[in-house]
C-alpha cells in the first residue's frame, strides 16, 4: 500500500514592518525681536541738567585765588567734576583737558576743573602735569552737590558717597547748555569739543 506524505505545513505569511511614523516637522522659532535702542538716562532729581540755571559758586583756585561764577557771565565754560588729584582716571582726564585747552580756548570758552582736593593739592597737581587751566577746590563738596555730582557709590559691597565723573557746558547766558554724567575718561574731551562747535 502506498503511504500518502503529509504536505508540509503553509509557512506564514511574514508580516509587514509597521511604516515609520513621519518625524513631526519642528517648528520655526519665533524671529527675535530687536532690542529698543539705548536712551539717555535721564537726570537724577535735583541734579542740574541741559537747560537749568548753572549753580553760583565763590570757591579758591591752585593759586589761592578766589574765582566766582559771576565774573564768568557772559562767558562760555567748561566746568568738569573729577574724584580726586594726580589718580589714573583724573591725570589723564586733566591731560586731555590740557591737550585740548588752546583749541578750547580758540573757541573762547574757559576750562575749569573741580574737586574736593585743597587748594594745596591743587597747585601740586597742576604744576606737576602743567595743567594751565583753572583747578577748584571744593572742599566742603557744595558745588558737587548743587550740580548733583555728589552721588552714592559702590565698591566691593560696601557704598559710600563720592564725586561723579560729570562735565558741565555753561552758555553765555549762564545756562547748562550741556551735561555729561558718569564720564569715561577715553575719547571724553574729543565730545566736549563736538559740543562746544556745534553750540556756536
């Protein structure tokens, strides 16, 4: 008798790979927005500013000699707050204003420079760098605070009160034509300069 084979069993059917999922499309991110431009700070309250009366002032210079705002009507200057004598920032401020001074004085304005310094001080400093504008000592720190150039400071964490690096353009009719706050020193009397020919 004849043995039927057995078939082999149907293989099964191989099932298909699920398709792979599209990868979400990223998303665009969103433009940046420009940054508003820089302003000027404005002036601290009190402090004199662009447009205010000048403060009066009667204070000695490096030669002992008294100098008064009045016997500066009429005239244009330049009056300009440093920290203290013969320091880094203050000798090159001093000498650039020195640099400067008969370009300055051409355009018939007079340099003078403040500090708290005595008048001692003054007259070292001046002769020592040849500074031959105007040093005033404000000792009692009046003229700082009337102008809003005695300000509160920090350093390391500890504050303290002191002198503001701060320029001042006074017009013939004794007004702030210009004011300069928080001063740096590079490139700083090239601005005065800019300022005093286009006030002209």
């Amino acid at each position: 008798m004849a043995v039927k084979k057995k078939k082999a069993p149907a293989k099964p059917a191989k099932k298909k790979a699920p398709a792979k999922k599209k990868a979400p499309a990223k998303k665009k991110a969103p433009a940046k927005t420009k940054a508003p431009a820089k302003t000027a700070a404005p002036a601290r309250k009190g402090a004199a500013a662009a447009g205010s009366k000048a403060p009066a002032f009667r204070l000695m210079d490096q030669h002992g000699a008294t100098v008064t705002s009045a016997e500066l009507s009429g005239k244009p200057y330049v009056l300009y707050f440093y920290p203290k004598d013969d320091t880094p920032g203050c000798t090159k401020e001093a000498c650039d204003f020195r640099d400067s001074e008969k370009a300055i004085a051409r355009a018939g304005v007079r340099v003078l420079g403040v500090s708290p310094d005595s008048v001692a001080s003054h007259d070292k400093f001046a002769k020592k760098y040849k500074i031959p504008f105007t040093l005033l000592s404000d000792s009692s720190r009046d003229l700082a605070k009337a102008y809003g150039s005695w300000i509160k400071k920090r350093l390391y964490g500890r504050e303290y009160m002191g002198i503001e690096r701060s320029t001042f353009l006074v017009g013939k009719q004794g007004k702030i034509l210009r004011a300069w706050r928080g001063v740096k020193v590079p490139g700083h009397v090239a601005s005065v300069l800019e300022a005093i020919a286009e006030e002209k």
